[in-house]
C-alpha cells in the first residue's frame, strides 16, 4: 500500500509533467511546414517554418515578418525583423500537434496547432501609397 501511495505521489509531481521539445525535436518537427495556431478557441496566427531555422509569422493578417529562432534551455525564442526582444516558448507534442506556452508572459499565454501543412503562407507586398 505504501509503496502503491508512493507511485501515486510521483506521478502526480511535476517531475511527471510533460517535458518541453528539445530544439532537435523542435526542429525535426517544424522545418518545412507551415503551422496555423489557435488560442482559446480563436484562430491566431501562422508561422512558416524554413530551413536554416528561419521563420515567418503573420497574425492571419497577410502582414507576415520574417525571423529566426534559436535555443535557450529548455524554451525556443525567435526574433523578428521588427522587434529585438526575443519572443520565448516552451513547445510540447500533444496528441497530433503542438501546444506552445510563451515563457515572457506573466499570464503564460498558450497556443495549439491547429492545422499543419507544406504550403508557403499567403504574405502581402510592402504597403504602398499614391
């Protein structure tokens, strides 16, 4: 019984928690594909996944920014063109996708994948004026 109790006080510790993907796994999974992410039931964005670790990120908006991500621990943090801070995640496989928790949060947003597939993402031109 003891030892039964004990099981069940590990497994139910953190240490049993999922952990987050290595950059080896985050990478062997993403590179190629273009990722459409959901939050609370809402589309949010996508992101298109290219070789060399270089990304692409729009909020579903055809305003898309080009970037990069690199490894820092355990999270995976990209940067883009516009912003200099770098944006951090910890990515977990669940079921057939993804669920991401960003690490610069207080609030830790999350988002999962929604839809994967191998086709560039729809980016609109520079604006242009008259």
């Amino acid at each position: 019984m003891i030892r039964l109790m004990l099981l069940l006080c590990l497994l139910a510790s953190p240490l049993a928690a999922a952990q987050p993907m290595s950059a080896a796994e985050f990478e062997a999974y993403v590179t190629g594909k273009t990722l459409y992410f959901g939050s609370e039931g809402a589309a949010y964005g996508v992101e298109e996944y290219l070789p060399d670790r270089r990304v692409r990120w729009s909020f579903l908006d055809g305003d898309c920014k080009e970037g990069h991500w690199y490894a820092d621990a355990q999270m995976i943090c990209f940067v883009y063109e516009d912003m200099n801070i770098p944006q951090c995640w910890s990515f977990f496989r669940e079921g057939s996708g993804l669920r991401a928790v960003f690490e610069n949060d207080p609030q830790n947003t999350v988002l999962y994948e929604a839809q994967q597939n191998d086709e560039p993402m729809l980016c609109y031109g520079p604006d242009t004026g008259v």
